[in-house]
C-alpha cells in the first residue's frame, strides 16, 4: 500500500469531514436534530462540554477506512470514483448504525434517523470525492500522463 497516499488521503478526509460535520451537523441541521430528539434528548453533551479529541479522532478513523479501501482494495482515484464509492460506504454504514442504534436506544426519532442517513451519505460521498480527487493528485515533478 502506497503509505504517503493512506496518509495524505486520511489527513485531508479528515479535515474535510470535521469541517463538513461542524457546517451541517453543528449549524444547519442543529435545531432539527434537537426537535427530533427521543426521550433521552438530555444524552448529547453541550457544545462546551464536547470532548474535542475524541471527535477529531472519531473524523480522522473514517477518513482513514475511506482511504484505505480506496487505497488498498478499490484503487479509486478520481472524485468522481470517490463521491460514488463515499457514498455506498456512507449510506450503509450510517443505515446500519443508525436503526441499530434506534432499535436500542431512545436517542432520535426515526425521521430523525432517516435525515441522520441522508446527512451522512451525503457527507460520505464528499468525503470520498475529496479522498478520491486526492489521491489522484500527481506529486510534484512526476510527469502528466499522456
């Protein structure tokens, strides 16, 4: 496996998807999820109480699954390849997290749930644009293709 790619890939995902997340997840889609709250709505932490390395972590973790299945399996390298490939990952990663979590917990409603999917898939799928447009980068003094 290309490790300058894993690493560059991860780092740039990573960063994408922190800023992504904040915008939608933070800003846009706030209120929403607030109303669509279950019972147990008192469980998320305030914004002064995040714990800011854990979410950095958590950001970095699947950018780094993103680019290593696009590294080391898929050998995709195009942001078209990447926002497609992204996506699949995200939907099915985010449907499966998010009905289990709803079939055990009281943490969202389901329309919540449903909008939580489709917020991540969409996430998803620019995150692996962005992975896969940077993989595709030439380093510097490497000749185009012809």
């Amino acid at each position: 496996m290309d490790t300058k790619k894993f690493i560059t890939g991860t780092l740039v995902g990573g960063i994408a998807y922190f800023i992504l997340g904040y915008l939608f997840y933070g800003l846009l889609l706030e209120g929403f999820f607030e109303a669509n709250a279950g019972s147990a709505a008192d469980a998320g932490r305030q914004p002064e109480d995040i714990v800011w390395w854990a979410l950095i972590l958590g950001n970095f973790a699947f950018a780094a699954l993103i680019t290593y299945i696009f590294v080391k399996w898929a050998h995709i390298s195009t942001f078209k390849g990447g926002l497609k490939a992204g996506a699949v990952i995200g939907l099915l990663m985010a449907l499966s997290m998010d009905l289990i979590m709803y079939a055990t917990n009281n943490l969202m409603s389901l329309t919540g749930v449903v909008v939580d999917v489709i917020v991540a898939t969409l996430l998803s799928a620019i995150i692996g644009g962005v992975i896969g447009a940077v993989l595709h980068a030439k380093p510097q003094g490497e000749p185009a293709a012809a």
